[in-house]
C-alpha cells in the first residue's frame, strides 16, 4: 500500500515560503501548526478506515508530507515576497505563481517519496509510489499540491493584511540632530540617505544642501524602513516615492532618476530592492 490516496502531499494543507526574505517565525508557526492538525486527522482516518495496515505505514505517509512540504516553505514565501502582485500586477503575478507551483510539486514529490523509500527500506519492505502508474501518480499528487500552494499563499496573504494594520501608528514625523539642533522631518521629503564616514548625509527635497548626522547608514535602513526606504547601495538608502525610473547600465548597476531629476547609481547587489 503506497498511501498517496491521502497524505497531505499537497492536497488541503502545505505551507511554503522562502530563504532571500526570511519567513517571519509566526507564519511559518501557524503554517506548520495547521499542516500538524492535518495529518493528525489523516492518520487517525487510516487507522479507522484500514485497520488491517500497521499503523506505522500511514504516520510515514503524512510525515514524510509534512517535512517536505516545511521544507518547501522558504521557497514559496520567497516567490510570493519576489514576485509579489502589486508590483508585477494580478495577471503577472498569477502567471508565475502556476510555475512556482508547478516546481514546488515536483519537488515535494520527490522529497516526500525520499522519505518513504528510506522509512520502508529501514522496515525492510518494498515502497511503490508509481504503482504502475506515474503519469496518474503525478496528476494525483499534482492537484493536491496546487491545493496545498493555494492555501499557503492565502496564509501569506492574510499574514500581510494583519501586519498591515500597524502602520498607522507609524509617527508622521522622524526626530533628527544636525549641528546641535534637533529637527523634525517628514519621511517624504528625505529623497535618499548616504554614508559620510562615521555620519549619514540626509538629502532633502526642501533644501539643496545635506544634513548631516552622526549614525550609521544600517541604522537609518532601520528606523526609515517603515517608511519605504530601501538599500540601493552599501553606502546609499532611496526613498522609494522618490524613484520616477530606472535603468540599466553595460555593468549591471542601475541609474536611478528621481523627482527632482538628479541620478543616483544603484548596485546590482541590491537590485531586488527596487525591481
């Protein structure tokens, strides 16, 4: 008995996010605490249903299903985060999350299938996941996996809705000191952040000349973050509402345009910071 019928190999749970943005520990809590009830439930199915088979046999079924698919977790976060519909759009973004969808079954498959050959070949028994069959095999576990991809993105997305609903206590106004005084800007007439040595050099939209403030420019991507502030370069941090275009250079770097028409150089090491 290979147990495909109904191992969470991707059928109503899985969960999957990535490794270039870190999945938050929360999503990926709830994730996996959702894909735990799951194959609990699946497992005690098996033992009522088929009390014939040792017991053994289907909690390596849903188990060897449920690390795969954690595994895996890191991967659709990233192609979500990476790939992400408000920038690329609803049509785009569906487009290439059918493909990621696509990989991300074929990978579980046989990671799962891994699994299972290792456990029954430790119980000294044959595992057959074909059964004779793989083209039917692959469909079968190919639409529970596109289930599985569904639900983890709209665990994601609900993750994304709620951590929407802090910004607002974000203060309209960042405190700064500049030659002994101490200023307040609004994060919308930064245009960019430079490193200067031990200071950063504040560039603002209301004056030609710079701030400058003691700090480091790891800290301003800290406290400007919130705002829409991104790394464009290891000594250089854009206000993205000032960005008006882009393009590429022979090197690979980017040639930013802003608002008020200057142009600042960004590195290809940050490009998927703005793209």
């Amino acid at each position: 008995m290979s147990g495909e019928r109904s191992g969470i190999g991707g059928g109503l749970a899985g969960t999957n996010g990535i490794a270039f943005p870190v999945v938050p520990w929360k999503l990926f809590a709830a994730l996996a605490s959702f894909l735990l009830v799951v194959i609990v439930v699946n497992i005690s199915s098996h033992a009522i249903e088929d009390p014939q088979t040792a017991l053994w046999e289907p909690v390596l079924w849903e188990c060897s299903s449920y690390l795969a698919i954690l595994v895996l977790v890191p991967g659709i976060y990233c192609s979500y985060q990476r790939f992400h519909w408000q920038r690329l759009g609803v049509p785009r973004f569906l487009a290439v999350q059918i493909l990621a969808s696509i990989g991300f079954s074929l990978a579980h498959i046989a990671i799962m299938v891994g699994l299972r050959l290792l456990g029954y070949g430790l119980a000294h028994q044959h595992y057959n996941f074909a059964q004779g069959h793989l083209a039917l095999e692959l469909i079968y576990e190919g639409r529970k996996d596109a289930l599985t991809f569904l639900v983890v993105c709209g665990f994601i997305w609900v993750y994304e809705r709620l951590g929407q609903a802090v910004p607002s206590a974000l203060p309209e106004r960042i405190e700064v000191r500049s030659d002994g005084r101490t200023l307040y800007l609004t994060p919308s007439e930064i245009l960019y952040a430079e490193a200067a040595g031990n200071y950063i050099e504040l560039h603002l939209t209301t004056t030609p000349k710079p701030l400058l403030l003691r700090g480091t420019l790891t800290e301003y991507e800290k406290r400007l973050g919130a705002y829409g502030f991104a790394r464009i370069h290891r000594s250089r941090l854009l206000n993205r509402g000032h960005m008006r275009s882009f393009t590429s250079t022979t090197a690979g770097d980017l040639r930013i345009t802003l608002s008020d028409g200057r142009e600042l150089t960004g590195s290809r090491r940050f490009r998927d910071q703005i793209t």
